[in-house]
C-alpha cells in the first residue's frame, strides 16, 4: 500500500475551523485516486499533511512506507506535489526550472528525462521562455514536469486543471493515465466533478468528511431511487415550484435540466407531476429518465449527511 491515511483530523485556531474529521483511506501503488469537493472541502490541507507541510492533530499516516510525523526527509524525496497555485519560480526560463527542481533532489534531467519526455516535448520549443511568461496550460506542463524529475513513487497534485482550458484538462488527465503505466501512484484534488470518472477510486469530501469512496462507477450504481431530468420554460420559477412538491426526495439545478428524484415513484408519478406544472402554466415541458452522475450522488450523500430532503 502506497499511501495510508487512518483517522487523521486537522484544526486550524485563526479562524477557528475543523479542516478535516476523522479521515481514513488507503491507496495502492500504480492506483490513480481522487478526492473530489467543492473548494474549502479540505483538499488541500490533507495534501499539505501528506506532504509533510503541515502536521496533523490526531491520526496517523504513511506515505510510501515513510510516516509523516517522523520521516520527514526520507517521504520528501519519495513524493512530488504539485500545489494548486503556480510555485515555480517565475523570473526563470523552463528549462533553469526544471534544472533547479532536479539538483534540489540530487539528480538531472537528463537522468530521468524518458520520464518526463512524453510531457517536456510540447514545452521544449519554448524552454527559454520565462515561466512567467508562459500559458495556463504550459505553466500546468512545466510544474508536472518538476514534481516528476526525481522519480517519485507518489505524486500529490492539488487541483492541477483549475483555470485551465478544456483542451489543456483533457491533456492533462491524458498525461497521467500514462504516468500510472510508470508504477506512480497518483493522488489528484479536483472540483470538477466530470473529472471523477478519470479515476481508478474517488472520495467524495465535503467540510472535512469523506462521505463515500468508491470506484465511480460503483459509486453511480449505489444512487438509491430512478432519476430523472426536466426542463420547460422559466427555469428559476419551475425550481421554485418543484422543491414544494412533497412527492419529491431531491430537486437540484444541473445545466439546462433540473434533476429530480421521487420518494417513491408510481408508474403515473412522472405524468401527474407533468400535469399538475402543466397547470400551473408551465409551458414546453421536457423529462426523461438518466442515469445518476457523481455530482448526482455527491448531492444525495451530502444532503443525507445534513439530514436535508431537498
């Protein structure tokens, strides 16, 4: 096991805040693993603890067979992060970069340059350019590429696509699934929820509790009733209409469409909702039947976590 994470919990005094609460989970070597939330969820501090920047106030952890309290020089040399917010150094070209990340580990680029390769080649051309003068999605490709120079067995990475376009992301996630074929075993945060299905196992996190962790696809079929999607106009009216309707377990806006579930469906249940939006002046009503996606379940999760119905 790569990584092991039992009851860690975190709080931070000013302002006061339980950043994390009784977390547990483990994660296996060439495993890509996500830890999907909203921002504040308690990503970032988790990573900061798995990474030896921060040290937790109960539990214990391990990563890459190295504890985080009490080998803190061993574990830095076995892992690579990458933080969510752009820290290389911005007056240097990509190249000096890169070159500094590796000599701080004692190694070179050239070393472990067949690594990095499948990565480094879109940034070559420019290695010369200043980082700070690069885009969002080669500054993404060059902090990768220093949090990979000295081999590590597990690489953190700190919500890696956020404010990075959609061809980037798609890149990006390509990126990894590659790095998993190298045995690294991979620990990415994300708000993203259309990102979960890219993981091998995901753990939902809301305020510091991980409130399922599943594979996604698992995850997807545990969703407890049929699920449907509706649209007419007047979205924000048609909202405000469903989330009275006593018949209804959940009611959220997700896009173009509502999704809503029933509390327990009848065969007609679906037609007398219609019918009754129908009378109330609800024009061009459309509603079918999905399948439940992880933001489906996340809500589902965190609303029986609250105690909430709708």
């Amino acid at each position: 096991m790569e990584v092991r994470v039992e009851h860690i919990s975190k709080r931070y005094q000013k302002p006061e805040l339980q950043a994390l609460k009784d977390i547990s989970f483990e994660v296996e070597k060439g495993e890509l693993f996500g830890l999907i939330g909203p921002d504040g969820a308690g990503k970032s501090t988790l990573f900061r603890i798995l990474t030896t920047l921060l040290l937790p106030d109960e539990g214990h952890a391990e990563v890459a067979g190295f504890d985080v309290r009490k080998d803190l020089r061993a574990l830095r040399s076995a892992v690579g992060y990458m933080p969510g917010r752009f820290s290389l150094y911005q007056d240097l070209s990509i190249e000096e970069n890169l070159r500094f990340f590796a000599t701080l580990f004692g190694t070179t680029i050239e070393a472990n340059y067949d690594l990095i390769k499948d990565i480094y080649v879109q940034i070559e051309p420019f290695k010369d350019r200043r980082a700070g003068q690069l885009s969002g999605g080669m500054k993404q490709k060059l902090a990768l590429c220093c949090a990979l120079i000295h081999r590590p067995k597990v690489l953190f990475l700190d919500e890696p696509t956020t404010g990075v376009d959609a061809v980037s992301r798609k890149e990006f996630w390509q990126m990894l699934k590659g790095l998993q074929t190298e045995g690294i075993s991979i620990l990415v945060s994300t708000p993203y929820m259309d990102e979960a299905s890219l993981c091998d196992r995901i753990a939902l996190i809301q305020e510091g509790h991980i409130l399922s962790i599943d594979q996604p696809k698992g995850l997807q079929e545990k969703y407890p009733r049929p699920l449907f999607a509706l649209r007419a106009q007047g979205m924000n009216q048609l909202l405000d209409s469903l989330r009275d309707k006593p018949e209804l377990a959940s009611v959220f806006a997700f896009g173009e469409y509502h999704h809503l579930s029933f509390k327990e469906l009848s065969p007609q249940g679906m037609e007398a909702l219609l019918a009754d939006l129908r009378s109330q002046g609800f024009q061009d009503l459309e509603a079918h039947s999905i399948e439940a996606g992880v933001e489906d379940c996340f809500i589902e999760l965190m609303q029986k976590s609250d105690g909430s119905s709708n």
